[in-house]
C-alpha cells in the first residue's frame, strides 16, 4: 500500500512538471534599416518565430552606435529589459555599422576609438538587465564591381565587431561574412531581385557612385535595403545562425 501512495505521488508530482508553463520569450531586433521594419529583414525574422514569442523590432532606419542612443531609442529598450516580467528570457539581437560608416553628420563615428567603445557601452548596459544578447555584423550591401567581384567596404565594421564581441564573450554572428558570401555566389542579377524595388531599365551600372545608384530613374531602387524576398533570404540566414549560435531558440522557432 504504502508503495502505490508513494508511485502515486509520484506521478502527479511528474503531470505538474509537465504542465508547469514554460517561461515566456522576448526577441527585441537592436539596428539600422537593414534590420527595420519596411526596408530590413527583421520583421521577416520575428515572423519565423512562433506565435506565442514576442517580437520587437526596433531597429530604424538612419541609426548607428552613436544616434539610436542619442535619440534615446537604446533608452527605451532598457526600460522595456528593466520591467521584464518574472518567467520571461529577453534576447536582444543588434546589428550595427551602416550608419557608423564616415560622411553621415551625426550619425558616423571612427571606427578606430568611437565604434568599438559604443559597442562596449552597449553591451555594458545589458549586462545588469539580465538579457541574453547576439551581437550581428553588418548585413553587405549589394553592389558589384565591373569585374563582377562583390564590393564589401563594410568588413572593417565587422571585424571590429568580431573583436569587441570577442572581448567581452558575447555570441556573434558574421552576417557580414555569410551575406557576402551568398551574394557573390548569386551574381549582380539575382542580387537586384532583393531590393525594395524592381531594377529600372537604366539602372546604374555595376561600380556605379552613391549618386548615380540614387538616379532619378527610381529612386527607391537601392543595392542596401531590402524588399519581401530579400527580407525572407537573409532573415532566413540569420535564423540558421541563430540556433547554431543559441540552440535553445529551437523550441521557439516555427
């Protein structure tokens, strides 16, 4: 008798366990347009996770380390980290380095001394918040030379992410690395398909100045942001990355 009561106990101590709620996940998307809503992959990639996560994307367009913290975005999502409720995993995943590129008034920083030290800060104010981050290296942009060799002047912004990333033992993804490589591997052509609109006829040519790429032939065409399919090829990317880089995400995918 008294070993049915105790296998008895034991199992609707086991059916408890079982239908105890799992804690609750919250993906928050830190960047620059190549993440945002409208013009990024990111509201691709919340899509891919299930219903029941919450995904905030508030990346924005026109930001780097210096201005999404001046303009008190970066303030904003501390306050939402600060006020998590019990249960609840917050992962923030950040993508910077478009913006911090020189000739942007007020937006732009030295990649020697302000990049690595705003990265620094970043990553020093999540640390008592108690969320999970994914540091990202800058989605390539999208323009060949004439040769057909995908350009890639963003890779300093990369590898200076690498090394801080390093440095301060957060998880990383080269999507720098990775996008290029599947760029270069597509070819100009494909790679036109992604943009936020279709080629014009008289498109600029490959190797073409940042002028002659903002023709009037269409404005809105653009060899950096991305359109529907372009969303869905790289939020796809960094979905694979992602439950290499933190398998546990897996549960929590579509």
């Amino acid at each position: 008798m008294k070993t049915s009561w105790l296998a008895a106990l034991a199992l609707v101590a086991g059916t408890a366990c079982a239908e105890e709620a799992p804690p609750s996940l919250r993906v928050i998307l830190v960047g620059d347009s190549t993440m945002a809503t409208k013009s990024g992959y990111g509201d691709a990639l919340c899509a891919r996770f299930k219903p029941e996560v919450t995904c905030l994307n508030v990346a924005r367009g026109g930001r780097s380390t210096k201005s999404f913290r001046a303009e008190g975005l970066w303030g904003q999502v501390l306050k939402l980290l600060r006020e998590r409720p019990a249960g609840q995993v917050d992962v923030v995943l950040m993508q910077f380095g478009h913006n911090d590129q020189p000739g942007k008034p007020g937006r732009s920083t030295d990649l020697q001394t302000e990049f690595p030290v705003n990265l620094a800060g970043y990553i020093d104010d999540l640390a008592p918040t108690g969320a999970r981050l994914i540091m990202l290296t800058p989605l390539t942009r999208r323009t060949f030379d004439p040769q057909g060799k995908l350009e890639n002047n963003l890779r300093p912004w990369a590898e200076t992410t690498i090394r801080v990333s390093t440095e301060h033992h957060v998880p990383l993804i080269d999507l720098n690395a990775i996008s290029h490589t599947a760029v270069q591997t597509m070819g100009e052509n494909e790679a036109d398909t992604l943009a936020m609109a279709p080629k014009p006829v008289d498109a600029p040519a490959p190797g073409a100045s940042g002028s002659e790429r903002a023709g009037a032939a269409n404005p809105v065409f653009d060899r950096t942001h991305l359109g529907a399919k372009g969303a869905q090829v790289f939020s796809a990317m960094v979905a694979e990355q992602l439950l290499v880089t933190m398998p546990e995400l897996k549960r929590w995918m579509r």
